[in-house]
C-alpha cells in the first residue's frame, strides 16, 4: 500500500492551480518552472517581527538569501526594511541591486574572501568573523569608516562543526577589536547551529549574552547576538508523517532503494517558523534562571536572527509537465519535463517527501488510483524526482502538469545546473488583482 504525505492544505496555492494558470504558463514557457508567491514570504517576515515585539524585545530579521536565489524575496525585504543574509559578493550585489541598504546586510560564510570583505565594509555591511586571519585581513584594509563585526562563536556542543572561534582564539579576537580602537566596532557575537532544536540555540545564546557583557568591560560595543536560522518548516500532519516514519521500506520505493530515515528532513514539527522562535525567548538558557528574552532585556543586547526556509513557508512551488509514463509491475514510472536537480532534496541521500500534486486540463477525468515513482528527463539511472511510489488519483498523463508544494526554501533552485543543456527552469512571480492571479517572470 502506498504511504501518502499531503503538504498542509493552502488555500492561497489551490486557488493557483484551479484558476488554469499554471497550464497556460507551461505552454507558454515550454517546460518546467517555479512559481513564487511573495505575499507569504511577507506574512511570514510579520510574524518572525511580531514574535520579537511580543516578547519585548530588541531585534532584527535578516532573509538568509541562499535559501532561495529569486530577486522578489530582496525587493520584499527593502520594501519591508528587512536585513539581507549573504556570503557571497554574487549575493550581496545581488541584494544591493534590488534596494537593500549596506548597513541592512549580514555578511556570513567561512574565509570570505577580500573583495567581499572590501564592498561590504565600504557598504557598511556587518560582517560575521569566523576566523583571526579573517579579522586581521578586515583590519589590514584601510577602510574609511569603522568595520563592523560580529565575532563567531564554536558551539561547543557540536565539536564537528568549522564554524568559529573557540575560547582561546574568542580572547584573542577581543583583544585585538579592543587594540583596533576606533577602526572596527565590535557589535556583538554570533553561532551557527546544525539542526533545529530549540534548548541549545537558547543555551548557547544565553552565553552569547555573556560574552556582550565581556565585550564590555574591554570598551567594546556589543550590544547584539546572532542566533542564525535553523528555524523549522512545517510541511505535513502528524499522523500521517508519524505513519510514514513507522511504515516506510523498500517495498515503497522504485528499485527497492533504502533510505536513512535520520537523513530527511524533519517533515513535521510541532513548534515551527516565528512559533519557534517565540520557543527560543521563552527557554531558559542552561535550563535555570530568566528566560532568554529576559536576560536580553536585562543586558539591553538586540536579537539578530537570519531565517531561510521558515521564511519561505509556502512562498513557492515547483511545476514539471508529464513528458511520458511506463509501467512496471504493480507501479508505474512517470518522467517529466526537468530534472532532479531542480528538487535539491534528492541529491542528499535523501527525498523530498510531500506528495506532488497532480493537475489534468483533461475535462471530467476520471480513472483508477495509479502508483507511480517520477523519474527526470536525463540518461541518469539516479535522477528521480520522487523514488516513492506515489498514489496518484488516476495514471498520469503526457501534459499533465505535476506541482511540488512548497519547494521555495533551498528546494527549488540550490542544486540547479543546466544538465544535458537544459534550461533552468525560470521563475515566475504571481500576486492577486482581486480573484485573478497575475504572473510576471522574477528577472
């Protein structure tokens, strides 16, 4: 029996795909594409915002702008004077292009090289120092106005991380922004955090804040932390996520392929998005004591934060045509227009599990439930979209259209390459006049 994961129903994206457009843009497009719905990214950024405010406290939102590469989500972020996340000089023209202020970019990422470090600092971007050469580099460069630095802390509960300065390297970076003087001004710290649990972005905070305090005491500003993202999405139910967890094997996937079940993502989760972080300012760091958000008031410390994908919760989906379907025993195999290189999921040892939906411009169809995997358009044994058999209401047909729900953070366009010479699929932008959906390309 075939194990079904329907993404959480979307009133905004059912009424996309019953108005015919997405049809009439793969006609005209001639192939796969990604639609974008910038009003969620917009509601999403309010509540983050919200979480702060309701919690009193100081903070700031940053868009980690590698989740998505689509210029629509930077214009939101200046119209809505929200901070941009980059780490890479492609990223930061890119955000400064669209209307983003230099002094509202975060500049993030291991061994920056100098001319990132040179526009940004002229930009008056802050900047995440992961390294004391990187420090010294940014010191040696004889910028006209105070750089401005966060300094990175190794989290010492993940003792595989790269990312960081440990204690030793933490007082020497201190010493020197103490030594620079009025040549760098040292705001505060930050971390990056693997997986997404809420107690040790909240512990590990809470020693951020008394680093600021430190920072202090040799006549340094310090007066924000940077907690990153790794806020969770939440794509599907419980029940059904629990049953896929319990159920899944071989026997539901083509060729009998085996999964890791640590390796996907966390489908479901209880706390997600602003919920999560409204979790993070609740807890209390090292288990005892104020709440996070307590103990930032306290120390007047400002909360910097830089969410992706829990931006991007429902923000965009993916659409291939059905190029042909063959059967197997007891399954079929439908292979679309594009690749798998456009659901980045699939080249992780893993699969994007939310059940693609299935869209007919064949009047008053009807049929059998169908099983299928959904396998790309290159020579690659490996390329499939879905490995899942999934129970799709009647068999596919060629100019049916398939939509992968929710694939705009870090899904639809971090892993794509134009494969066999193959156009990336474009993007295209739809808002609202009212009923009618209205679509422009992203660039």
């Amino acid at each position: 029996m075939a194990l079904t994961l329907p993404a959480h129903p979307d009133a905004l994206a059912e009424q996309v795909h019953a108005s015919g457009l997405l049809h009439e843009l793969a006609h005209g497009l001639g192939g796969p594409f990604h639609y974008l719905l910038p009003e969620r990214f917009d509601a999403n950024l309010t509540a983050f915002r919200a979480a702060l405010t309701d919690a009193g406290v100081e903070g700031r939102v940053y868009y980690a702008k590698k989740a998505n590469k689509a210029s629509v989500f930077a214009d939101r972020c200046a119209a809505a004077r929200a901070g941009v996340d980059v780490a890479s000089l492609g990223e930061l023209r890119d955000a400064l292009g669209r209307g983003v202020r230099g002094e509202d970019l975060v500049v993030t990422g291991p061994a920056k090289n100098e001319q990132l470090l040179r526009v940004a600092t002229r930009q008056g971007a802050l900047i995440a120092v992961d390294a004391l050469d990187e420090l010294e580099r940014l010191l040696g460069l004889d910028a006209d106005r105070p750089v401005r630095v966060l300094l990175r802390r190794y989290p010492s509960a993940q003792p595989r991380s790269r990312f960081g300065l440990d204690d030793a390297q933490l007082d020497q970076a201190l010493q020197r922004c103490a030594e620079a003087g009025d040549a760098v001004r040292m705001e505060g710290f930050s971390f990056h955090l693997s997986g997404y649990a809420i107690q040790p972005r909240a512990d590990l905070a809470g020693e951020l804040v008394e680093l600021c305090l430190k920072a202090r005491s040799l006549g340094l500003w310090a007066d924000r932390i940077s907690i990153g993202g790794g806020f969770p999405v939440d794509y599907v139910a419980a029940d059904a996520w629990d049953t896929f967890l319990t159920e899944q094997g071989p026997g539901h996937y083509h060729g009998e392929k085996v999964f890791t079940l640590g390796d996907f993502y966390p489908y479901h989760s209880t706390v997600a998005g602003a919920d999560a972080l409204r979790a993070i300012l609740t807890a209390r760091p090292g288990g005892t004591g104020p709440s996070l958000a307590e103990r930032l008031r306290q120390a007047g410390v400002m909360l910097l934060l830089e969410p992706g994908r829990a931006l991007l919760d429902r923000a965009g989906s993916s659409v291939f045509p059905v190029q042909g379907v063959k059967d197997r025993a007891g399954y079929g195999i439908v292979t679309v227009d594009g690749t798998s290189l456009s659901l980045s999921e699939q080249w992780f040892n893993s699969e994007y599990l939310p059940d693609p939906v299935l869209l007919s411009d064949h009047t008053g169809r009807g049929g059998q439930p169908y099983q299928a995997c959904v396998g790309g358009a290159s020579c690659l044994d490996s390329d499939l979209l879905t490995w899942r058999k999934i129970a799709f209401p009647a068999r596919p047909r060629v100019g049916d259209l398939l939509v992968y729900p929710n694939t705009a953070g870090y899904q639809m366009d971090s892993n794509e390459s134009p494969f066999h010479e193959l156009p990336l699929p474009p993007k295209v932008v739809i808002d609202h006049h009212g009923d009618r959906p209205r679509w422009h390309l992203d660039r």
